[in-house]
C-alpha cells in the first residue's frame, strides 16, 4: 500500500536535521505536538539534538510546553544513565580497560541515551573482568537474554532499572560483521562528550545498517540520520566494502545502503551517499534480492535510486519508519553465516543450527522462564505491598511474565458466612457495637476464648486459602511463572497466634496442613518493625498490643521457618535495591528450562 508521509513525519525529519533545508515552507505552527512527538519517539530520535541549529520556524514547536517538558524528562534520563555509566567507566578505567560505544556515531548527544540500552564494546580479554566488576557495582546479569559473545547487565533502583549495559565482545548477530582490530585503531572521543568513544565513520556506518537491516527489520530515521552524520564525517568507501565483503555480507550491506538511501531521498528528496556507490550497490544486488527490492518499492524508484536521478527514486512506498521484509533480510544472514572466512566448517554448522532454532523460538512466541515465588509477611504498615511491587516491576523490566497476588484469610464467601453465624452466636448487640477497630478487635477477642470457635475459624480459613492458593499460586508456578505474594501462610499464623492468644498456633493441625500444602517460597521476607511505626503507617488504627503480639509471632516463625528479616524501618528504597538485586541474581543464576533446552536458549547453549 502507497502512503504519502504525514506533516508531522516531515517536519519530525527537518526538525532532527536542520542542516537540509525544505524546498517548501513547512507550516510548523499547525503542527500536532503530541503527534510529532510520538513520531519522534517511534523513530527513536533524542529531543536533545533539536536544540541546536533549529530550521526557521519551528521555534513555535521546542516552545511548547508539552514539548519542553517531554525535553525535561530525556534531559533528566541521559543526567542519570550519563552518572551510571560515568561510574563503571572510572572503575574500568582504573584497571586499564576501555570501550567502544558502537550505536554512537557522535551526533550530538553522542551518549546514546534513547537506545534500549548502552551497547559497548570491550576487548576478549577483559570480558570476565567487566562481567565481575559489573556485579561488583550491584548490576545484574539477565541470563534470558544471552547471546553469543552478548551479555546484558541491569542496574535497579526502587524497582526501576536506572541503567543497562550490553556488554559485547564483538559487533554482531551470532557472529561478527566488523573487523574489531580495524575498529580498536580507529575509535576517536566525540566531539561533545569526552566520556564516550565512538567507532570511526566507516565502522559507524556498518554498525547502523546491519543493525537496521539484520536485527531491526526496519529503517527509523534515526538510521538516517546516524547515516547522513557519517557520510559528513568522511567515509572511505573502499574499506567500508573491504570490511562487508571479507566478513561476508556485502549482499545485505548492498541492500541496507539502498533502501536507507532511498528512505532518506523519500524524505528529504536527494540522499547524501554518493551515486557511484548508489550504482555500485545496485549492481552487486544478487537478481533475487533485486527483484524483491523492484517489487517492494517499485522498479521506476529503484532504478532511479541506482542511478542518482532522486526525482524518479522518489516515486515509490513513503513509510515512517520503513519496514524491511523478513525474507529480504534473512537470506542474507544465512548466506553471510556460510560465507564468513574466519569460521570453520563445523562452527558454521553450528551457527546455522543455533540460529535457526533461536529464530523458531522467537517466531513462534515461546516463552519459557522458571518458576520462582516470593513473599513478604509481616505487621499491617510495615511496607509489604510496596517491596512487592517494585519487585514485581523490577522482573516485568527483565521481559519475564510475573504474577502478583494479595490474600488475608477472612475475606472469602466461605469466611463471609461463619463470621456472620459467629457474630450471631456472640450476640447482635455486640455486633452493633463494633464499629472503631478498636471495638472490632476486642470483640473478636471475646469471640475467640471460645476453644470451639478458634478450631472451627482456623480451619475455615485454612481451607480458603489453600483454595487461593491452588488457584493463584500453584498453577501458575507449574506454568513456570514468577509469583510474588503480599502476605502469605507466615501472615496468617501470626494472626492466629495474637488473635488466639496462642503462641505456638503453628502447631495445630489446621495450620500444618496450610504449611505442608502450600508451596514453598524461594524467598520468604519479613520486615519488621515497631508497633509504633506500624500504626502511623497504617490507617486501620490496629491497638499497639495486638501489633507486639503479632511482631512476636513473626519473630518466632522467622526462626522456626527461615525467613528472612528486613528492618523496616530503614528507606524504602535501599531495602528495595537489596531485595530487587538479591532475587533476580538468583533468580537469573539458576535459569533453565526443557523447553528452552529444545531451541538452545539456555544460557551458555550457545557454546
């Protein structure tokens, strides 16, 4: 289907490059800003390299104040990515190891701050020392996305990850694309950040169109513009296709050159990469590959492309971003798997093999993760939905499928009934009579000196929650999903032993059977405070001697059970960053599962 681009993608594409000037005026001031911004962000362009040599006009647009504020907030996102990566960089340093930021071609910003995550280099022999230098700086290795000679490290904070480092040893997809020693003597500082290192202008441009090309599938006009930067670097052609053909895939760099040069005649209406190399791609183009080019843009247009003339190249498909079809990138990626010279026959087997079961993996939507489940117990007030939600918002970051569940026993239709045939038993006037928390805690005192109503309570909710349970937790451990429980069995014999005024509850039968029934956690938390600051922090206004009666109680399961004490009365956030930082460790340590043995997604199958 033929469309033409929107205003906003027009001048979304001047605004990023202020340096090609539109042969018409562009009607800036009736531009949709939230519009221009969601096409500045689906094409990954950094609001920070607006501010600078702006096109007349559009003053109108970086003054708004949904636009100012849009800027605030990637300001404040590169200031704190910038401070992490500032530190592991000094720490690295100090040991004489240096890297590569390979995604910068050192457009101002250099720092690379709107990609998904920092994607640096690092020479072989210094990858385990990065790797423990990373977790000594409290990052976590996320094991389900390993990749050959890839490793990626997250950093959290309250829950949120505030830095993500892709450590590479070479530039590439299951093998290299680049010559890594070529790049190594060529990295240059940029212009505007002395922290960051970037690849020369060759290697910049054959980092942005074998991403694009290879792993993307799809042309945003960030690629664009990464490439005009580096053609307004210099580049040396002849090493460019000296360094394609030798590692084996000049056929995609063909490819990807032409179609980024025509999305950039499409929309700024003449490319910047010079036409004999326009007329060279297209004569390298196997016929194949031609033909599924002339079919997708359009034989006039590619013609045209090939031979300079950008009226005519400008006649075909207008699409922001550009979609790359998956059969015209994935032949070549199998041919350049055969091809590469520094591969032996065997290991090109093996890459193809890994590839391709990787790939079915991917394409058939598989997802398969172990199964873990944590929980947090103690006094109402004490920061339990809160840790459990920054952990859960931690895993959801890792792109792991995570299940939060709350449970307190009494709030079933099962419990719904006995507490009402109970309050009954003890008397309407009293129920009536309940309505502070006070007065409803002393009457469930007086309800529970009866031995008879004590058995019968804790076996109704015994039962209830087993029920829960099965429900919310047990099947979707055997799913192999990840659980988080706010309150679990611990909470509910805490109850029992202060309500019951019982202090080994644990011992009746009901509670053995809730424990010997119920799954096990990995990580059973207990924070644990003070009465006091438990009733400042709650609303239900809970007496401060049923608090220490139930603190007690965790206490004493803390020691029977195992569970692990947090001193809640500390911040929030570092008893989070110690919880996010010791279960995902673990949790990433031990990931295995049969399904991803089949597909050889397994961390290390690879190898």
């Amino acid at each position: 289907m033929r469309r033409c681009f929107s205003q906003e993608q027009i001048c979304a594409a001047y605004l990023a490059d202020p340096l090609r000037v539109p042969g018409l005026e562009l009607a800036w001031s009736s531009c949709d800003v939230p519009t221009l911004l969601k096409v500045l962000r689906q094409n990954k362009v950094p609001l920070l390299s607006l501010t600078a040599g702006k096109p007349r006009g559009s003053q109108c647009l970086l003054d708004d104040p949904r636009f100012q504020q849009a800027l605030g907030a990637e300001t404040e996102q590169l200031e704190g990515l910038r401070a992490e990566y500032g530190l592991v960089k000094r720490v690295l340093a100090s040991e004489g190891i240096e890297d590569v930021m390979i995604k910068s071609v050192g457009q101002a910003p250099s720092f690379p701050y709107k990609s998904s995550n920092l994607d640096v280099l690092y020479r072989p022999e210094h990858v385990d020392e990065v790797r423990t230098t990373l977790c000594d700086l409290g990052y976590v290795e996320l094991t389900n996305m390993d990749e050959p000679h890839k490793y990626l490290f997250r950093k959290f904070r309250k829950g949120r990850s505030v830095s993500a480092i892709h450590l590479h040893v070479h530039v590439g997809w299951v093998v290299s694309f680049l010559d890594e020693e070529a790049l190594w003597r060529r990295r240059e500082i940029s212009d505007d950040d002395a922290l960051v290192a970037i690849p020369a202008a060759e290697d910049g441009l054959l980092t942005t169109l074998a991403h694009c090309f290879y792993e993307d599938k799809c042309m945003v006009l960030a690629d664009v513009l990464k490439l005009a930067h580096c053609l307004r670097r210099g580049v040396d052609w002849d090493e460019v296709y000296r360094v394609a053909t030798w590692r084996g895939w000049r056929d995609g760099l063909d490819a990807s050159l032409l179609l980024c040069a025509y999305q950039e005649v499409a929309l700024y209406g003449q490319s910047l990469v010079p036409p004999a190399m326009l007329t060279r791609a297209g004569q390298g183009l196997p016929s194949w590959a031609r033909s599924w080019l002339e079919r997708y843009l359009g034989r006039e247009a590619l013609t045209g492309l090939c031979g300079g003339n950008w009226e005519q190249a400008s006649r075909g498909i207008k699409e922001l971003p550009l979609r790359i079809p998956f059969v015209l990138s994935k032949i070549p990626f199998y041919a350049k798997l055969v091809r590469d010279p520094t591969r032996s026959s065997r290991r090109k087997r093996k890459d193809v093999v890994f590839h391709t079961a990787t790939g079915n993996k991917l394409r058939l939507r598989l997802h398969s993760q172990p199964r873990m489940l944590i929980t947090f117990s103690g006094v109402d007030g004490c920061g339990k939905t809160t840790q459990a939600k920054a952990l859960q918002a931690a895993f959801e970051t890792c792109h792991l499928e995570v299940k939060y569940v709350w449970s307190r026993g009494g709030s079933g239709r099962l419990v719904g009934l006995f507490t009402r045939w109970s309050k009954q038993q003890a008397g309407r006037a009293n129920a009536r009579a309940a309505q502070t928390t006070e007065a409803k805690v002393q009457s469930r005192l007086r309800r529970f000196r009866s031995p008879w109503m004590r058995w019968g309570w804790s076996w109704v909710i015994a039962i209830e929650l087993l029920l829960k349970y099965l429900r919310h937790i047990t099947l979707p451990l055997l799913c192999g999903r990840v659980v988080i429980a706010d309150r679990y069995v611990y909470d509910t014999l805490a109850d029992w032993a202060a309500y019951f005024s019982e202090p080994s509850t644990e011992k009746r039968l009901a509670a053995r059977m809730l424990r010997t029934l119920s799954p096990r956690p990995q990580f059973a938390y207990w924070l644990d405070v003070s009465p006091g600051t438990a009733r400042s922090r709650s609303a239900d206004g809970m007496p401060e001697d049923l608090i220490a009666a139930q603190s007690a109680a965790y206490r004493r399961l803390a020691e029977l059970y195992g569970l692990r004490r947090l001193d809640g009365e500390s911040g929030w956030e570092g008893i989070s960053d110690r919880v996010v930082h010791d279960v995902l460790a673990d949790y990433f340590a031990n990931y295995h599962t049969l399904i991803n043995t089949f597909f050889l997604k397994n961390p290390g199958q690879w190898k």
